[in-house]
C-alpha cells in the first residue's frame, strides 16, 4: 500500500492520568494503579489511531513522562534525584534534567512492559520511539564523563541492547528520535552519526530517525519564528543521515518553511514526511494533508514516501490532536485514491 501513515509518537495524556498539556506531566496515580492506569491509557491511544486509519500505530508514549527521561532515567549511572536546570537544543529553553553520576548501564528492560501490553492489544505494526544519543546528552548534565561523545556511545550502547529486546517481544519498527541533530551539525557530522549507527547496530527491525523543529510549544515556536522564510536546518543535516544505515528519516514539512527541493538530498532513505504541524491548533483538512504529499511526490517515488506528524503531540489537547489524526489518515487515502478509513 502507498503513503502508509504513522505518528511521531506520542500523544496527549488523559487528564485522570497526568497534568494535561504538560511537557514534564505528574502522574496523577501511584504504583500499581498507575500501571494500570498507563495501560487504559494505551488502549486509548491505539484506538485513536486504529479509527483515524493510522497503519503503524504506537502507545502514544502514554507511559513515560517525557520521551527523553523516560528512557534515560531507567539507566543505571543517570540521577534522577539530582535535577539540575540547564540549556537544551543550544539554550532554546531551559529545563529541569537528570544527571548523569557514573558509567552508563542497561541492567533491565526499559519499555519491555508497555510494548508488551501494546503487542497484545493490537494487531497494526508496532512502533517505538527511542531518544537518540545526542538528544540524550543534550538533556541530562554530566558529572562523569566530561564529553558529549563518550556519553553518547554509552547511551548507544543501552539503546542497542533495549531494541533487541523490543524487537523480540514484536515490535517491528523503531524510532530513534534526535531533535538535536537539527541544532549540532558540527556535533552530528563528528560523532552523532557513528553514534546512531551504534544504537541500530544488528537492529532486526525497520529503522527510523526523527529528525524535527520540537514540540509545539512557546519557546519552539518563538525560535522557528527567527528562522526566517526558508529553513535550512535539514540542508544540513539530510546528506550526513544520507550517509548512515538508517532505513528512513522522519521529518517535518507541514505548515513549515522546509523547502521541499530539500528532500532531493535524503539519498536513498525513505522519508516519513511530516504532514501534521503540531504547532497549530488549526485541524489541517484532508485536502491539506494530500497537498503535502503530492509535494513530497515530487521530489521521491511513492514507494519511499510514508507519512506522520511533524513531530509529538504530547503537550497538545486530546480533541485537537485526535481530529488531527483522523485528517492524517482521510489525507492519505485521497492521495491513494482509496476511500477515506471509516471513523
Ligand atoms: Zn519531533
């Protein structure tokens, strides 16, 4: 099937289970009851996108509280305890991290129960998101190794061994999100590469990288802002992903100043083309979404051109983030020619 459809990853959060609209959300539950909790959520989610005709669904990250600490903090030598407030993405904003206290170490599976659950309650294909190494260290502090590099093959390392083991309990493609490569050209080009390739190295999956502007939030949407009318970030950063062993790119392009002629530079990775702007409220209509992908056709075969949101949704509101699904997925049929899912 052409333009197969998928999301970023996550999605709003019920508000009986965490502060709604939040980046950093509280649990509203504790222990047993939140897991469960977790897993109502998740069933929430993939019903979501099960009748928006969403075709490689997630759990909608519906049991980490952020898509970085999630993971991060699970490892063994990364503080959770030992916040201290720093700049991310070259001081974008500011937040709240972890800290990273002694080598690196993956002593227990981290999303091995939410997959799980999420294998069981569908039978779409599966995806997760994982951070990437360099977005990781752009979002803790370190106090032991003393270079972003040696952190990041640390983290490589704990992401390689949690893919296998995700991909045994059926998960079939995995996302590794690096929203800093769209800031550290330098930093990507030296090391971030190597460093992603270590993290799906023998990956027995479909592999993706997520590369994006962020969440739609203030300090996001402020920054996109100051970057004038043409965006030039991915003209960087698309040659260098050309360049590694990643399947596919995730990117953004809808209600963006992405140029499009930018994907004549993805070599021979397929793209997942962003046709969802989480920046805006605005519901895209069908037709807007099938413009995108007619955009995106002029530059790459049908065959390597799938379609997701621009980036998370998790910050966003249940009722807009759901309808912007639902337009994602009747988008995708139009640019098929098939009829819209029913929903
Ligand atoms: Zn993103």
């Amino acid at each position: 099937m052409r333009f197969p459809t998928t999301i970023a990853g996550s999605l709003p959060k019920p508000d009986w289970l965490a502060d709604p609209e939040k980046l950093w959300p509280s649990w509203h539950l504790a222990g047993d009851a939140l897991r469960a909790a977790q897993d109502d959520a998740t069933r929430v989610a993939l019903f979501e996108q099960q009748r928006a005709g969403i075709d490689i669904v997630t759990d909608g990250e519906q049991s980490r509280r952020h898509f970085v600490h999630g993971f991060a903090g699970s490892l063994d030598g990364v503080d959770t305890s030992k916040i201290a407030r720093r700049g991310i993405r070259g001081d974008r904003y500011e937040a709240d991290c972890p800290t990273i206290v002694g080598p690196v170490r993956r002593t227990r599976a981290v999303h091995a129960d939410e997959m799980r659950f999420a294998r069981d309650a569908t039978a779409r294909r599966l995806k997760i998101t994982i951070p990437g190494p360099m977005t990781i260290v752009d979002t803790l502090n370190d106090a032991h190794y003393g270079s972003r590099a040696k952190a990041a093959f640390a983290f490589a390392h704990a992401i390689r061994y949690e893919i296998e083991e995700l991909v045994a309990l059926g998960v079939e493609v995995v996302q590794i999100d690096e929203p800093a490569f769209n800031v550290y050209f330098d930093e990507v080009e030296a090391w971030g590469i190597a460093a992603l390739d270590a993290a799906l190295a023998g990956a027995a999956c479909e592999t993706v990288v997520h590369v994006c502007y962020g969440y739609g939030v203030p300090a996001n949407n402020a920054w996109k802002h100051a970057l004038g009318d043409e965006w030039n970030q991915y003209a960087h950063l698309f040659p260098l992903l050309a360049q590694s062993a990643v399947d596919a790119v995730s990117f953004e392009l809808a209600g963006s100043h992405v140029p499009e002629r930018v994907l004549g530079a993805l070599g021979d990775k397929n793209a997942v083309v962003g046709v969802i702007d989480v920046a805006t409220d605005r519901i895209e209509t069908p037709e807007d979404v099938a413009a995108t992908i007619e955009a995106a056709r002029r530059y790459l075969p049908d065959e390597r051109i799938s379609c997701s949101t621009n980036c998370g949704m998790a910050p966003m509101r249940r009722d807009v983030a759901y309808a912007k699904l639902r337009a994602l997925g009747a988008g995708a049929a139009i640019a098929r020619g098939s009829e819209r899912p029913r929903v």
